[in-house]
C-alpha cells in the first residue's frame, strides 16, 4: 500500500511524538530515583507541610533511608496496605523497588529492554496504586501510564530516537526474546 507525502509525514510525526514522550516518561522516572536516592527535594526531603526543602536529609536512599518506608508512610491507604507494610523498609524491598524504578528509566530513555521495564514498571506503579487506593486517588494517571508503556513495549517496532535496534542485534538479546 502506497502512503501520500502527508500521510508518511503524520507517521513520522507521530513516531518521533512517541519516541518523545517515551523518554520524558523515562526522565521523569529518573528524577523520581534520583530524589529517592540522593534526597534532591522532589517527594523526598521536602516538608510537606512548610515545603521547605533539606537536601541529602536521612529519608534519601544515599543516607540510611527506605525508600519504601518513605512512600508507605506518606501515601498509604490503600486494600494491600497491611501487607506492604510487612515489607516497608526491608534492605531487599528497597534494592528491588529503587532497582526497578531505575530500569523503567534507563529503558525507556534508550529504548533498550523495554519488554522487561515495562514489565517490571507496570507490576511497580500498579501495587504503587493499590498501596495508596483511596477516592481521592483515583487510577487516571497509573493505569493509562501502565498502558503507556505495554504499548511502546510491545508495538512499537521501530523505536525512534533510542539504541532499540542496536540492542536486538546483540546476540544475548537475539536469543533471549523477553530482554527486547
């Protein structure tokens, strides 16, 4: 099937327009580790009753905080809420929780392993949203972001402005598929 001039330009348009918007998602993502981690002042290290900010204060990863613990005492409310706080400021919580949030960053600012960090990112933003169900805490934002990046994960062959295509032709990924 033959495409237009026009037609083939709003394809590409609309190629490097999910191509943009896939590594905002992943910056976006990227500042939230890096407040986690060094206590930039995002979520983490900020009142939120005087929004005064205390860089590097002890709830950053960096020095002795959970991010875990840090997120259930601060938005919990949700059905899984007795569970997750079982594991709130486990060491090993912490390591998987700030090790996936970096991967749904990485892979989604490079368009490398992308099945595996929208996997990964959407099982994490979904107990995120369990964890702080309430009626004023509706799913409009987590669940179309889940979608987000299932989407660009799985349908989008040709991955714009990323190494996507570098990395399947490395001979781990060719034979691995679940790392595409």
């Amino acid at each position: 099937m033959k495409y237009s001039t026009a037609e083939a330009r709003n394809a590409t348009f609309g190629r490097y327009s999910l191509a943009m918007a896939r590594i905002t998602l992943g910056l976006i993502f990227l500042q939230q580790f890096l407040d986690k981690t060094l206590g930039l002042g995002g979520t983490t290290c900020r009142n939120m009753d005087t929004h005064i900010i205390v860089q590097g204060c002890r709830e950053a990863w960096m020095y002795g905080g959970s991010p875990s613990l840090y997120f259930l005492h601060n938005n919990a409310a949700g059905p899984l809420i007795s569970w997750m706080q079982v594991l709130a400021g486990n060491a090993l919580t912490d390591w998987i929780f700030m090790g996936v949030l970096l991967l749904m960053a990485l892979s989604l600012i490079f368009g490398v392993a992308l099945r595996l960090g929208a996997i990964a990112g959407s099982t994490v933003l979904l107990f995120l949203w369990l964890v702080s169900f309430q009626p004023a805490n509706p799913p409009y934002v987590h669940i179309p972001l889940i979608f987000f990046m299932l989407g660009v994960a799985f349908l989008d062959k040709e991955q714009r402005l990323s190494l996507g295509r570098w990395w399947q032709k490395l001979p781990v990924v060719s034979r691995i598929t679940w790392l595409q």
